[in-house]
C-alpha cells in the first residue's frame, strides 16, 4: 500500500481511545443499508467504520479536497475488502454529492476550515434524504491557550448551534463525552 503519513496521522489521531471512537459511533446509531457522507474524511478512519457497519448494501462516501487522501483512502478499502465505499474530491466551498442521497453527514474537525458555514450548510441540505442528519464533531478551543485555538483550528459549539439553526437545522443532540471537542447531532 502506498504510504501518506499525514492521512495516517489523521487515522491515529482518529482512532486514539481518548478519542473515544468506539462511543461515537455508538452514538451515531448507524443502521444496515444507510448511505453515510464522511466529509473531510482525512485519512477514512471513520469512512472504513462506518463502511463496515452499513454493510455491502450501504454506501459511504469519503469526501475530501485532497486527491492524495481520497487515493490513501480507496487503497485501504480495497485491502479491506470495502466494496461500498466511493471517494469523492469535493470544492472547499460546497458539497458534491448526489441530491437527496445521505441519510448521515459526518464532520469531524471540518468546520473550521469552511470558509462561509451557514452557506454550506444550507447546500448541504440538498443532500440529505427527508429524515437525515448532521453529526458535527470540532474543536471547542477554549480555555487557555492550545494548538486548535491559536491557529484557528476550532469552532465553539455556541457558533456551530447557531449558523447550523441559521441554515435551516435543529439541535437533536448535544453530547459532552469528548474532553477537547464538542459533538452536535442536527436534523432538518
């Protein structure tokens, strides 16, 4: 397999216990059959899991701006045997995907690089089947000083409750298990 250190960086930091990858996909109630965007899917940590919950009859797209991150991730789903996983190589600026085709967007530490939210967020809509939703994990950056906040690598969860309600979405579930990142759960 052809080696992308930061993709496997993106996939240690992911799979990190104090991470809590496991409860987060707990949390996600994934069924048999769903279709699953994992947006900014870095290294496909969690498009791989999520392509083994849903199942052969289920979908997930890996959706990334980094060809070399899509191409990390199609490799490694073929050494899994993953048949239903399909990369997608978005703009940074809106969703490419097929209109009412997802039943989860999944965002881990995405947020902060989008540079116009509320209007992706309204486009993201499109993309969801009538029942679906958006599951949103970032960077809090509060207190003190860190990494995330000096850099702008993080979002307070106030902010993404509010653009989200601003594009159209209502809070399903606000979960506080993530020590350094908030997790929200909207639905439109």
């Amino acid at each position: 397999m052809i080696r992308n250190p930061k993709a496997e960086m993106f996939n240690r930091k992911a799979s990190n216990p104090k991470n809590k990858p496991d409860e987060v996909l707990k949390f996600l109630g994934l069924q048999q059959r769903q279709k699953i965007a994992d947006v900014g899917s870095g290294g496909g940590y969690f498009a791989l899991r999520f392509a083994e919950t849903v199942g052969a009859e289920g979908q997930v797209f890996a959706v990334d701006t980094n060809p070399k991150f899509l191409e990390f991730v199609q490799n490694s789903a073929k050494e899994k045997k993953l048949t239903n996983v399909e990369t997608v190589l978005a703009e940074k600026d809106k969703p490419i995907l097929p209109e009412k085709s997802v039943d989860l967007v999944f965002m881990r530490n995405v947020c902060h690089h989008l540079p116009n939210r509320v209007e992706y967020f309204r486009q993201l809509r499109n993309v969801l089947k009538p029942d679906g939703r958006v599951a949103i994990i970032d960077y809090e950056g509060g207190g003190g000083l860190s990494f995330h906040r000096l850099f702008g690598h993080s979002v307070p969860k106030e902010t993404i409750i509010e653009e989200m309600g601003e594009a159209g979405y209502r809070l399903e579930k606000d979960l506080d298990f993530l020590t350094e990142q908030s997790f929200t759960v909207f639905s439109s």
